[in-house]
C-alpha cells in the first residue's frame, strides 16, 4: 500500500465515522472539499504541512496518514477498524457478510473480557 492508499483509507474511515456531509468534513479538516475528494480518490500530492493539519484534526500521528499500516495509540477502535477494512478486501464478496457477522461476533467477546 502506498502512502495514497493509506491516506485515503484513513480519511474514508474518518470521515465514515464522523457522520458529517464531504463538504463538513473537509470544512472540519480546515482543507478544501478539492483537496478532500483528491486525496481519497488516490490522487493529489499532499504538502507536509497538509498532511500536518490534517493529522492534527484528526489527533492521529502524522506517519499514520502516509505509512501503512495505520496504526494509533489514541484510537484504538480507528486503527481496527482500518485494518478490518483492509482485510475486508481479500474475502470473497460471497462470503463478506458472514464475515462481518462472525467479526461482531469476536468484538462481543474481546468487550466481556475487559
């Protein structure tokens, strides 16, 4: 995965989890709704001071927006759920919602043992 890639799934899982409009968004991230649309479609070349600002909004660390994998210490639940995703991809459409199912599943189970 390249630094795109990783960009963009981490602004696509963000953005999902925050409930708000692309336009909100990229209002919340203080870069403009362009910006936003490139980066998650893989495309554009982020400044460093873009890829500051944003990770500072997000309070993620900056390499987590370019290095895969995504990975954060303040947000456990958002690294998870970044990897599933990723992991998503390689199970056969066929077999996705089972999958998820038995992912909940497992998500029960770690939350009784805590």
């Amino acid at each position: 995965m390249d630094y795109r890639q990783n960009l963009a799934e981490t602004l696509k899982l963000a953005k999902e989890t925050s409930d708000l409009s692309l336009t909100a968004f990229a209002e919340k991230l203080k870069i403009s709704k362009t910006q936003l649309v490139e980066f998650l479609n893989e495309r554009g070349n982020p400044r460093m001071s873009t890829v500051l600002l944003i990770a500072e909004k997000l309070e993620i660390n900056p390499a987590d927006l370019l290095a895969p994998p995504f990975q954060s210490q303040k947000h456990p639940a958002l690294e998870l759920m970044l990897q599933t995703r990723i992991v998503l991809r390689f199970v056969a459409p066929q077999n996705r919602q089972a999958f998820v199912a038995h992912y909940a599943k497992m998500l029960l189970l770690m939350e009784d043992a805590q």
